[in-house]
C-alpha cells in the first residue's frame, strides 16, 4: 500500500454531524443508504470520489451501516491456505506465482502431503483448508476430487473451501464433463465452498489487458452460478488499484449484487488491493499502477458496505494484502471480517507481500479488541466457533517461523493514530 503525499486525518464525527459536513450530491447519496434505500452502480462511482469531509461523510455512513447490518462482532476463521501447485501456462499479468514445469522452483505437491497439511491444521484449531493451485497441465481430469478423497479420508470434519471458478473451467476441461454434473460431483465427494477468486474486475477491456487467456467475465459468473445451483456457496472478490478505475469498481460491485440477488450463494465479499511489486503488469503495462492508494482502499471497503448491504453483509478485508494496521483501520470503514489466520500464504508473497503468511487466533483477538470490538471466531459459512469476548484463545507459535523481530502487532504497542487516508 504505497504512502502518497498530503495525508488527511479521518475525523469521527457521529454519522449526523459528518454528513452535515458533505458536500450535496455525496449527502444525498449516503442520506439514501442510511434510510436503507439501494445505492445504484452511479451513485457508487460518485462515491468513489469522495475526499476531504465527503470522505469523512462516506466512512461515517459505512460505520453505521455496518452497526446496524452486523453489530460490534468482527469475525475470522482459522484456516490453512495450501497452494498445491505453482505450476500454471496462464501467464496473468498481474500474478508473480505460476511457474513453467522445468522451473526449478516448480511443485505439485503429493495427495498425502496435502492430506499432512490438513491434518496439521486441524491439530493447530483449523476448521478449513483453502486449496488452490495453478492450472498444471499434466494434472488428470479427476485430480480435483483425489484432493478432495486425501483431506476428507485424513481429516473428514475439515471443511474444504477449494477450487476457484478458473480451476473449475479447467476441471470440466480436462473431465470433458457438463459444469452443473462437474460441480454437483464436486460437492458429493466433499466440497464444501468455493473461492469466489479469478473474477480481478468483471470488465471485458480490462480482463483483455491483465490476460489474454483467463476465463471472461460471462463465464467467470455462469461457473458461480453454477455452484450456487448446486448449493455450493462461494466468496465474491474484486482485485483493484492497477489499470481499472471507480467506473469499473461500481460496476463491477453491481454485478456482484445481481448475482447475490438471484442466487443468494455469496458469503461475504473481498476486496484485494493489487500487489504490484514482482508483477509483469507493473513492470509491462505503461499504465500500470503500483497497487491502490490508502484513500482507494478506504473508499472500496466503504462503498462495498453500502452498495451490498442488505444483500452481502459482510465485508472481509485481506491483512495480507494492506497489512494488519491498515486492516484494523478498515474496521472503522464498514468492514466487519479479518478473514483467515492463512498459517501459509504463498499467492500474495510471490507477487511482492511482505505482510507475513500467518496471524493466529490469539493475534486476531488481540486486534479485534484494539478496535474496540468482539472478537468472534467462526466457521466458512459464518457459524460462530468460538465467543471471545470474555476469554482468550490459546497462544500458538506461527507455524511458518518468522524472521527475527518480525511482528505483524507491532503496531499496537505504538501510541500513534491509525494510518489514514490520503490524496
């Protein structure tokens, strides 16, 4: 999350008082969310411009919106992500993490040793593994479903959350069987949800620039819509902060909402601001941005509380990707999930995140009380696990050691405000 000149303090006003100080057209917008009223994709381009005392205005109506949607509970699951091959041909502009074969850094990880890595999770409080990998091309057409068969005969109570919807084009490839049976098998042989990943900005012209290989838009929605038929619920994602804009980020929510309102099968949805460090796309494309401002990342959060709520009410923020202080802030912006403990992060570490790949359950509560609200462990489909408001979870070593004087809650123990927006 690159510094830019000039920062403002967001000043927290009550809701009233900070909408008193908007400007007309921004207060007639947040007058509407906050009389429950739907905020249309124009309205949330306009949004999207916010600063100064609109921008105080916006995040003060997230705030409330997200009081009202959620409460004071922010959730998190404890999970092990498992990256079961960097092997991938795709070539996306944007991702530093595939390999060809012969790399030498290339792997596939054995089916026992996926099954290891679920077994030490669940061992460690695990509740789900998260499996994604590349598309390899030596992978056979039912290596999905033998990933499947390892975690579920090792570990059955394990939820799987696997599969993005591009993994899933490439399932129904390489089975040669129709979508709505791929999927349905899917779910029989132990799916329990899918990543709503791969969608980057639902834009025909964008999607053009990142890769010229990956799935379209159209075919990104008719796979989750697929899996939403099927039963198989997904999370929703947007990439930001390279060569898209709030033209692309409104609509691109907006679909969303109309997909959530046919199928209902999206469980929270997930800004990931753009990692530019080791990416082609930084380094290739003229118009390339080195990933969202702190101001863009403010707004998307804020915009995305108000433009789903009533539909998808909540809204995840990647500690990964902005790092655990800018996520602590997100919690004042309409956020209301930290998402998962990760104990390996590889996708976002190869595109140049230098965030860490693990906070534990401990940390997260640690965090959530920082923020002045409850820290609620719960499951992939927003269970509660665990209540601890009044207790503490256990105090586990990262599984992944860090390097010396690494501490992703350094910040807490600093007498400094928040890190805040910035034009």
């Amino acid at each position: 999350m690159p510094d830019t000149p000039n920062p403002v303090q967001i000043d927290r006003k009550p809701v009233e008082a900070a909408l008193a100080s908007a400007s007309p057209v921004i207060r007639a917008i947040l007058d509407r969310a906050i009389e429950g009223r739907t905020i249309s994709r124009q309205e949330g381009e306009i949004l999207f411009s916010a600063s100064a005392t609109d921008l105080d205005a916006l995040v003060s109506t997230a705030d409330e919106i997200r009081r009202r949607r959620i409460g004071d509970r922010v959730t998190f699951v404890t999970v092990r992500n498992i990256n079961f091959t960097n092997v991938c041909y795709m070539a996306c502009q944007f991702c530093n993490f595939g390999v060809r074969k012969e790399a030498k850094s290339a792997e596939l990880l054995s089916l026992d040793e996926v099954a290891n890595r679920a077994e030490e999770a669940w061992q460690r409080g695990g509740t789900e593994v998260c499996i994604q990998g590349g598309l390899h091309p030596d992978i056979p057409g039912d290596h999905y479903f033998r990933l499947l068969d390892a975690v579920k005969t090792r570990v059955p109570q394990m939820h799987v959350h696997a599969f993005s919807p591009f993994e899933i084009w490439y399932g129904v490839k390489k089975s040669r069987k129709p979508l709505r049976d791929y999927l349905t098998a899917l779910k029989s042989a132990g799916l329990g949800s899918m990543p709503g990943t791969a969608a980057e900005i639902l834009d025909t012209e964008i999607r053009l620039q990142l890769t010229r290989n990956k799935l379209s838009a159209d075919e990104w929605e008719r796979i989750i819509r697929a899996a939403h038929e099927a039963g198989i619920r997904t999370t929703a994602t947007i990439m930001y902060g390279h060569i898209d804009g709030p033209a692309h980020w409104a609509a691109h929510i907006d679909r969303i909402r109309s997909i959530q309102i046919d199928t209902g099968g999206f469980t929270e949805f997930v800004p990931l601001g753009f990692v530019h460090e080791q990416t082609r796309l930084f380094r290739d494309h003229p118009q390339a941005r080195p990933g969202p401002t702190i101001t863009e990342n403010i707004r998307m959060h804020a915009v995305a509380r108000l433009m789903l709520a009533g539909f998808i009410d909540n809204i995840q923020v990647s500690w990964v990707k902005l790092g655990p202080e800018a996520a602590r802030f997100m919690l004042d912006c309409g956020v209301n999930d930290l998402g998962g403990t990760l104990m390996n992060e590889s996708i976002s570490r190869a595109a140049g995140s230098s965030h860490g790949q693990e906070i534990t359950p401990a940390e997260m509560v640690r965090i959530i009380r920082s923020a002045g609200r409850i820290p609620i462990q719960r499951n992939t489909l927003y269970g509660m696990v665990a209540d601890y408001s009044e207790s503490d979870p256990d105090e586990i070593a990262p599984l992944v050691s860090r390097k010396q004087g690494a501490d992703p809650l350094a910040f807490l123990k600093r007498p400094a405000p928040h890190p805040v927006a910035a034009e």
